[in-house]
C-alpha cells in the first residue's frame, strides 16, 4: 500500500536515513517510491497500516503519515485518481464524521480559498457530521508550490493515519534543560542521532564523550539504557547540584541512566567483551583548545606520587597529566572500540566536523569490522559535519582478515598540527591555506 510521508523541511539530508533506520529497527518493508529533498513530501510503499504507524511513532523529522487516496500535477489529475484509488474503500466511510484540513508548502491559502477548494471534493459523498476533533476520518490536501508561484505543481490527498514523535523536539529543548554547556548537542539533533543508533528499550548505549548527556538523554527517551563517560570530570560531577543525573532526574528518566565515569577513549575501563547495542558519540573537534588524552609526551610520570600518606591520584581535585592527540587518531580509535564492544549488529553513531573545501582530504575512516549505513550533512556557514552511522558486522561476514594497524600518532608540538580542522577553524577556512 502507498502511503504519504509528510516531513518537516528541516535537515533533509537525513529525511530517509532516519526512515529507513526505524523501518530496519522495526522489521518493516519499507519502499521509498518517490523522495526529493526540496519538497516535504515522501511517497513510501509499506505492508500494512498498522506498519505505516509503527514507522512514524518514534520519527522526529517526519510530523505524520498519511494513506494514500491521490495524487496529480493539478485538481483535475488528482480527483480522477482519488476515485480510481477510493472507489472501493471510500464507501465505508459514508456516515463516519470527517474533516478536511489544507497543508501548503511554500503558499498558503486564505480561509475563503481552503473552503472552496475543500467543496471540490463533494463528489466523495460523506454524509457523517463535521468536526473538527475526535474524528473518525481526517483527509488532509497537499499542495506543493515553487517559490513565487500561484498554482501548485503537485498536490495529494491523503488521510491522516498517525503523528511522529517530534514533540519530543521541543520537550527536551536545552533552553528548558536544568544542566548544559556550549557544547552540548541540540534536542532535535540527539534525537535524530539516537533513531540511527536504534536506542530502544533492552538496548545498552555508550557515549564515550558524554559531556553533559545530550545524546543519553535522547537515547534514554526511546527507552535505552544509557552510560557514559568523558574525559573532564567536571562534565561528570557538574556543580551546584546540576548535573548529568539532574537531567536525567528532569526528565524522570533516571532508571535508564547505569553511571557515568571519567575516562578517555584510549584508557576506557570497560570489560573487553562485545556487550553494547550503540555507541553514539559527538566526538571533540578540538577547536577551544588542543585534543588530549591521559599520559605524558615522553611517557614518564607514571611512578606513584605520595602526598602526606595519600596517593596523588586519589586525592580531592587531582589533575591528571595530558598529553596532544591527533584528531584523526582519535577517530580511528572511536571505530576501534566499536569493533571490539559492539554486539553483531549494534551501531555506532558519530559526528565528523568537516571543512567543506576538504571532504577528499579528511575521508570517511572505516574498519572491516564495521558496515557503513549512512552518512548525513548538516551544513552550516564555511563547515559541516556529517553523522556517519556503522553496523558492526557478524565475524563471519568480515571480509578482510588481515590484522588492522593502528592509525600512527600526528606527530606535532601543536594543536594546529595535530588537527588540521581546527587549523582551518582558526584561517577562516581560506581556500588558498596549505597544511606544513
């Protein structure tokens, strides 16, 4: 059956992926007939009504679904294929109450003009009661302009099936939110992250740049079990009473949050064993200040330092030494731990910041163990970063069985040469600039 997709126009670039991820999470056929990224409207193919709902329950970028009842470049086009298409459904409805509503992309119409256009549909012959709430049948006209135009160049008819999850966009708004910083990850983009990491309930995700638990908390309202850690144990503790646990308290989402633990990616405490579902991650892009790991550049400083009878490391706000780390190792160490941690088919969702002029340059870092999915953009003014989405694939279906080696260490004093985005952030992202 076909049914109607109706998006909100925003990040389209990851319109489909996060379609195709609920329809994978959820065991749905789904066939995408028709889909361009200048319009909100998606023409799908799916099993069942029931499916189509299932599908659309937890998306954030979709706002409904809609059956399918016609489609054409003009009036005259869709109502021949609303009575082709209805011809043997539409009597069901006869006495059942309804309403019309008019969604216009790119133009609205005036509420004389909707009731005029809604009158054209009289031939369907609905003789139930109008009302505008609690009704059994909602048939929703679609239209599509261009820009500046006066007439629509396609328009639909469909009937309302079910909402999205996108009022989940606003109730985990950060404005709203008791504990945040200026890195933590805006609510509607978290919550796109944890749909392509397939968080659901039963599932244990690991954010290992956890911050302030922006991406947690989205995973957690799709009912994951969620822990996480970060390098700045202040990110960790907070302060004044508001912190990680404070939002998850906010949110009555508590029972979904195991712990969160100061480490970094390359000294990480967990079990080495395949036990989690996601990882979902906005790694550092190293721009505030140089990228660090826990050691020392000549690898000294390791004997233990006693203080009045008590170990350094153990005493109240101990600093423990760092040392520069290369953003593209740490990429390659994010793709490592997610072979080595993953569950056959769990996923691994991380942002990648990207100046535009270099998408050759920085490539996508990939690992046998892992199966690429998708990868978004979201663009902003010079940069963008891009959500590259893996699946860790069985050990059977690794092709490659030569061992993998380690991504070599950046070898540079500075943050500049250790990171040649963050080299570009500072030139204004000059065209004409070259790397030493």
């Amino acid at each position: 059956m076909e049914y109607l997709v109706r998006f909100v126009q925003v990040h389209t670039d990851f319109h489909l992926a996060e379609l195709e991820s609920l329809a994978s999470l959820h065991g749905i056929g789904l066939k995408v007939l028709e889909y361009r990224s200048d319009s909100p409207v998606c023409i799908v193919w799916l099993p069942s009504e029931k499916d189509a709902r299932q599908l659309i329950s937890r998306s954030v970028l979709a706002s409904g679904i809609y059956e399918m009842w016609g489609s054409g470049n003009d009036y005259a086009t869709l109502h021949q294929d609303v009575l082709t298409r209805t011809s043997q459904t539409r009597s069901k409805y006869r006495e059942s109450s309804f309403r019309f509503t008019v969604d216009g992309y790119q133009r609205k119409r005036s509420q004389a003009s909707q009731k005029a256009l809604i009158e054209t549909f009289s031939y369907l012959g609905f003789d139930g009661p109008i009302q505008m709430h609690d009704v059994e049948l909602s048939l929703c006209i679609f239209e599509e302009y261009q820009i500046g135009a006066t007439e629509p160049r396609r328009v639909f008819l469909g009937r309302w099936l079910a909402e999205s999850d996108r009022v989940a966009v606003t109730k985990y708004d950060l404005k709203k939110r008791h504990y945040i910083s200026t890195t933590s990850m805006d609510a509607e983009v978290a919550l796109i992250a944890a749909n392509m990491v397939q968080a659901r309930p039963g599932k244990l995700v690991y954010d290992p740049f956890v911050g302030t638990g922006s991406l947690l908390i989205a995973c957690a309202h799709f009912g994951a079990t969620t822990i996480g850690s970060d390098i700045d144990g202040r990110c960790v503790r907070g302060k004044s009473g508001r912190h990680i646990v404070s939002n998850y308290q906010q949110y009555q989402l508590l029972h979904r949050y195991l712990d969160g633990f100061i480490s970094d990616l390359t000294h990480c405490p967990l079990r080495q064993a395949r036990l989690l579902d996601g990882i979902v991650c906005d790694p550092p892009y190293g721009v505030r200040e140089g990228l660090k790991v826990l050691g020392t550049k000549d690898g000294s400083g390791k004997e233990e330092v006693i203080i009045d009878g008590v170990p350094a490391h153990l005493r109240p706000n101990f600093i423990p030494p760092k040392k520069p780390y290369s953003f593209e190792a740490m990429l390659d160490d994010v793709l490592e731990l997610a072979a080595s941690s993953l569950v056959d088919s769990g996923r691994l969702c991380m942002w990648m910041p990207l100046a535009n002029e270099d998408e050759v340059e920085l490539g996508i870092p990939t690992h046998p163990a892992l199966e690429m999915v998708a990868v978004c953009v979201q663009p902003f003014n010079k940069w963008s970063r891009r959500l590259l989405t893996y699946r860790r694939l069985p050990d059977t279906e690794i092709r490659n069985e030569t061992p993998r080696a380690k991504k070599e260490q950046a070898v540079g004093a500075h943050a500049d040469e250790l990171n040649r985005f963050r080299k570009k952030y500072f030139e204004g992202f000059k065209t004409n600039s070259k790397d030493p």
